[in-house]
C-alpha cells in the first residue's frame, strides 16, 4: 500500500516536471496551469525544509 502512494506521488512529481517543461515551450493552457501548481508546490516544499533546517540547527545550538 504504501508502496503505491509513493509511486503515485513520483508519477504526479514527474508529470509536473514535465508540464512545467512544455508550457515553458508554449503549451496549451491546462499544461501552464499544472505547472503553475507545481512550481508553487516545490516552494513551499522547499521553505519547509529550509524552515525545518533552522529549527533543528536552533535546538542543537541551544542545548550546548
């Protein structure tokens, strides 16, 4: 089960790059959409982990 989520989630993260990459070549309106969905996806993905970095890097140095 858990196996088929993370094929599902690498099918969508592939078929984002992909739209990403044909609307930047002019493609139809749906592809530009899709890419505008992925691209903001990969922000916030990564400000989280840039987030997640500084709250780990802040505790560490706390407790020393």
């Amino acid at each position: 089960m858990v196996g088929l989520v993370l094929l599902g989630a690498l099918v969508l993260g592939v078929g984002g790059c992909a739209c990403v990459v044909w609307a930047e070549r002019g493609g139809p309106r749906w592809a530009r959409g899709v890419a505008t969905v992925t691209l903001a996806v990969s922000e916030l993905v990564r400000r989280s982990e840039k987030n997640r970095r500084r709250s780990l890097k802040r505790t560490t140095n706390g407790g020393e």
